[in-house]
C-alpha cells in the first residue's frame, strides 16, 4: 500500500516546465502568497533548516526533520528543541494512507521541558500549483499540543522529494481548546 501511494504521489504531473525545480531538488528560497518568505534553506540528509521572518523583518531559524517534524528553532535569542527520546521519525513517504501515527518528544524551551505530542495522518496524494509549475505533495492532517491537549490542527501539503511545504492551514486552539485563529499559507513561488 505504501508504495502505491507514494507510486502515485510521484507520478502525478510534476514541476517540468521552465523554471519548475527537478524532481529532488529542495529550493533555496520559497515566496508565500501572504507576502512572507523562507530562505537559506539547506538540506543534509533527512533534515531541512531554513530562515523565516516575522512582519518586523526579524529572522527565526528552524530545522524540522522530513520537512515536517520539529527539531529546533531559534528567534531573538530564545531557543525551542524536541528531544524525540529515541523515536524513530517515519519518512512522511512511508506513511500509510488513513493511518494515524502518534510520536511523543520532549519539548525544552528556556532550561524548562514539558510533553510534546503530534500526530500525523496521510489524507492521500494530492498536487500543488506553485507559480506556473505542479508538484506531487502528500496531503497530511496534523495535530501538535501536549498528552493533555492539542494546542494546534491542520493540514499540510509536504512534498516529500523536496522535503518543502508548499501549503498548510493551521487552527490554533486557546487553552480552553477553542478556536483562536486560522493561518493559511500557500507557495507563491521558489528559487532553486
């Protein structure tokens, strides 16, 4: 089942035309349609670090393993790590479709560590238009909070040979675990 799946992923349409990445090749930069932008984007292995700015300018770097799982982040000094404590992070290409996997990490910010829980499911294959160019993603529901309560929900779109998210929508939750705000991001355009 698994490599159906990512048999079709990858045999949808992909970005072939002019100026549309090759098929592997992770972008140096990725333009979003709400104006912002993440560069500096290096890839080694399964792990993808970039820089993102904030409506001020100010830069946070990240690195997220498989380009979807957090590893470590760093804005204005303050640092945020997951120790995922020996777990072993599912390549999101190996996901099964309908599937829910559950992965438990220790998040340490400040010198102070709590629960950290996501988990995962594969919607199935899908495809994204960046620009003029078509990209096969993996469409993906998420959810990331504590053993207690799930903090943030959504979707993605991963594009698992480019380890990039060409899309999500995000609900974060209020401690009461009601709707606080929605954030949309949609790839406007990439740079190789």
């Amino acid at each position: 089942m698994r490599l159906a799946l990512v048999a079709v992923a990858l045999g949808l349409a992909s970005g072939a035309g002019a100026g549309c990445l090759p098929e592997g090749k992770t972008p140096s930069a990725v333009q979003f349609a709400d104006g912002a932008v993440i560069d500096h984007i290096a890839r080694d292995g399964d792990m993808l670090s970039y820089t993102s700015y904030d409506d001020d300018g100010e830069g946070m770097q990240t690195s997220v393993r498989w380009g979807l799982y957090p590893d470590h982040s760093a804005y204005h000094g303050e640092g945020v790590r997951y120790d995922w404590q020996g777990t072993t992070l599912p390549p999101p290409a190996e996901l099964v479709a309908g599937e829910e996997i559950s992965l438990s990490a220790r998040q340490v910010m400040s010198g102070t560590a709590q629960s950290f829980v996501m988990t995962v499911r594969l919607i199935g294959p899908a495809e994204v238009q960046v620009g003029d160019c078509r990209y096969p993603v993996l469409h993906l529901a998420v959810t990331m909070g504590t053993a207690e309560k799930v903090r943030i929900e959504g979707e993605r779109w991963l594009d698992p040979s480019r380890l990039v998210m060409w899309a999500s929508t995000t609900r974060i939750l209020d401690k009461a675990g009601k709707l606080e705000r929605v954030v949309t991001s949609r790839a406007t355009g990439a740079t190789e």
